[in-house]
C-alpha cells in the first residue's frame, strides 16, 4: 500500500526501459553497416556470351553447342566448321566474302550454311543448303525477325531449319 508521494508501478517501466535500450552512436552504426554491406558485396555481372568478339563466340559456344544438338538428334558424322567465302549459291556472284558456319554430313551429300554478312551475330544472317552434292540454289533469310540473338536461339533456329527439311525427323 503506497501512499500518494510512491511512485506507482506504472510509471517505473517507462524508466527502466529507457535505461535497458539506450540510444547510442554504435547501435545506429550498427544498423547502418550492414545497408552498406550490401552494396559492396554486390558483384559485377559477367558479360554476356553473345557480347563476345564473333570468331569467338562462333568457334568457342555456337559451334560446339549446335555439334551437341545435332548428335543428340542423332547425326553423328557432322563436320562443323567457321569459314570465310563468297555466296555458294546458283546464279549469286557478289564478289564478297562472308564468314560461314558450314555444316556437311553424309559424306558431303548434305550441307548447309549459315552466312553473316557483317562479323557480328547480331547482322543479318542467311541460310542456304544442298542435297547430293548438288550446288545450293536458294538463299533464306535467316532469324530475321528477331531483335535479340542469343546463343539458345542460333541453335533453335538452326534446328528448326534442319527439320523444315525434314533432315533431323521425319514428320
């Protein structure tokens, strides 16, 4: 029983709480640091596949992903090869050379290529192929209408070519 000058209960834990939590410069440095933790442990994004120089790129991750996709489609003697010529096509005599992704198989009786017209992935691009040896008579546009080029979609597309022939499946 407390008389009128005791402080009550209530008022005490406002007190004690204030001396429990004290505002100090190191608990708001504390929550500071680990905001600016963050950032610095954030790293830099590699560069894409597809920024890389074009022979690179070709040679090193386009090749070699569309000689994997080839063979699990079930051709295994395809010879895929990075060359640098004119047009190989009936009646087309341009004069310039264009960097090539060659691809024979069957003992040279089918081929395709697919032409760059500039040493860029993202420049158009053209389709041609020949059966038994025969000159390719009939140039495509090749991935035209995309706006990004990825290494995925070369090689989609390049199958989705090769099938249109009915060169992988049978429909």
């Amino acid at each position: 029983m407390a008389d009128d000058k005791t402080p009550s209960a209530e008022s005490t834990p406002a007190a004690t709480s204030e001396a429990t939590t004290p505002s100090t410069p190191d608990t708001e440095a504390d929550t500071a640091k680990p905001a600016a933790a963050k950032v610095v442990a954030k790293k830099a994004k590699p560069p894409a596949l597809e920024d890389k120089p074009f022979n690179e790129f070709i040679e090193q991750h386009f090749i070699p992903s569309l000689e994997t996709a080839l063979k699990e489609k079930g051709l295994d003697d395809m010879q895929l090869t990075l060359d640098q010529q004119p047009l190989e096509v009936f009646g087309v005599d341009d004069g310039e050379r264009y960097w090539h992704v060659k691809g024979k198989w069957q003992h040279g009786d089918r081929q395709f290529n697919i032409a760059f017209t500039k040493d860029d992935i993202k420049s158009p691009k053209l389709f041609y192929f020949a059966d038994q040896g025969s000159q390719p008579s009939t140039i495509e546009q090749f991935m035209g209408d995309e706006r990004k080029i990825t290494l995925d979609l070369m090689v989609h597309f390049a199958l989705r070519r090769l099938n249109a022939q009915k060169w992988l499946a049978r429909n």
